[in-house]
C-alpha cells in the first residue's frame, strides 16, 4: 500500500464530505478546530478494501443528523421511521465512502466497499487507538469522522 | 429519449427516492417509477410489467447488480432492454465486462438530474 499521510486523508475526507452532504443533503462542511466526542450521537461504520484498505466511522449528533435526514427526504424528522433515518444515514456513508477513496486517489478509481452499518457501542470495533479523528462542521454543527488505513494483506 | 416506465433498483430506499427524484428532475417528471430492493425483486416484477429502462445499484444483497444485468440478457423479453448503472462502487473487470453487455452507461453516486441530462440527453 503506499504511504497516505493524515494531512492527505484529512484533505481526501473533507472535500468527500463537502461533496457528498453538499450533493446529497444541500449542506456546507468546513474543517473546524472544535472537537466533539467520539462517542457523541449516532455511529455509522464501514470497511473499504480496494484501491486501498480500511474503516470509515462517522459520529453524529442529534443536530446534524436530523438536518441530513430532513434536507435528504424533504420531510420532517417526526414524519420519518426510524427505518427511512437509518438508511438515509446509511446510504450517506456508502456515497461518502466510495468518494473519500476517489478523492484520495485523486481520479475514478474503481472502489469495493463492504455494507455500511449502525453500531450500537463503540466496543464492537476493534483497534479503536488506530483510527485518526477530523472534526468537521456542516453550518453550525459540529461532528467527528474517524478513519483508520491499513496494510494490504501479503 | 422517452420514457414511460423506469425500473430503478436499489437495496437502499433512500437511494431509489433521490434516484427517483433526479428522473423528475431531469424532465422525466411523467414517468411512472417501480421500485425493486434487489435483483431477485426486480426480475419477478419484469415478468409482469414492461419497461423502457432500468436503473440499477451493484451492491445489493440477494442478487447483486451483475448477476441481475446478466440474468436479464438471458431472457428474450429484456435481452435489449436499456440498463443505467448508478453505484458508489465498482470493480474494473466487473465494469468492462457489464459495459461489453450493452449498458447504457455508469454513473457515481451521489445522484444529479445533470448526471441523467448527461447520460440519456435533453
């Protein structure tokens, strides 16, 4: 694998973010110096393997998750199951994955990525240490992206 | 390029509804839209419905995007049936070989109505 320095995954990940909640959900992301704890709101995780290995986690909270989902179903929150939130969510990530792999490559690569999924505690991720941390803010509201890259497999 | 019907296809019901919204946005504001989770779903709804063309997702469970293009080649009612890939991932060999099938192109997801002026025209 070759070398990704956290200044360029950082760089990577902010510019699919602002693409991927601009596109999806109209919302505006810049890089913020506020730090919002890790275990703040909702987990969402998924595994990439190819162009490059890894885990993807974002950390939601109330706010910014309630904005996403209305902005994306141009409904409101109390209208919405927490089915239709979930995968909304869910959905978000996958687009984001698959653009924070293209942005790091820097062309259309081609990406794998596994199912995204909701986690319920942190604990059911391992090597919880590994994962570098950005903090972003979508117009107001601040919120955590972790990302952890890994060797490819001999 | 006219359009009655639109198959979209997609694990994700978040997906299908911008999916869907793009179509209407793109000037496809008349069409009829029917919905599959899955490649499985979507066959056995071709069996009963006809439609001008079909969008479908990669990943999905059950029958994935290629297993399903590929299933619909094999059947003399859809052999030439126009297919849209919209994915957020892809696989080089999986793509050409999916392109080498006659589909009509595959576009990334996060899904545009500029994305389907681009690809099926004004």
């Amino acid at each position: 694998m070759r070398e990704v320095t956290k200044e360029q995954a950082k760089t990577a990940l902010l510019r699919a973010t602002q693409h991927t909640l601009g596109e999806m959900a109209f919302i505006d992301v810049i890089e913020t110096e506020e730090k919002v704890a890790f275990e703040t709101g909702q987990l969402l995780f998924i595994e990439f393997y190819k162009p490059v290995r890894g885990r993807l986690m974002l950390a939601l909270p109330l706010e910014i998750k309630r904005e996403i989902v209305e902005n994306i179903h141009a409904s409101d929150w109390e209208d919405l199951s927490v089915n239709e939130i979930d995968d909304c969510l869910l959905e978000l990530l996958n687009v984001l994955g698959g653009n924070f792999l293209r942005e790091l490559e820097q062309k259309d690569v081609k990406v794998h990525l596994s199912f995204p999924t909701v986690l319920f505690s942190l604990e059911e991720i391992p090597d919880l240490e590994s994962f570098w941390k950005f903090s972003f803010d979508a117009e107001g509201n601040p919120f955590t992206t972790s990302l952890a890259l890994h060797e490819e497999e001999e | 390029m006219k359009l009655d019907k639109i198959m979209i296809v997609d694990d994700s019901a978040t997906s299908r509804m911008i999916i869907k919204r793009c179509f209407q946005m793109a000037g496809y504001q008349d069409s009829t839209f029917i919905e599959a989770e899955d490649g499985l779903k979507a066959l056995s709804n071709l069996n009963r419905n006809t439609v001008d063309l079909v969008v479908t997702d990669l990943n999905m469970p059950k029958m994935d995007g290629a297993t399903f293009i590929k299933k619909l080649r094999l059947i003399d009612k859809t052999k030439q049936l126009p297919v849209l890939i919209i994915s957020s991932m892809g696989n080089e060999r999986l793509e050409t070989e999916l392109e080498e099938k006659d589909v009509m192109g595959i576009l990334r997801k996060p899904m545009t109505p500029e994305k389907v002026t681009e690809v099926l025209g004004e």
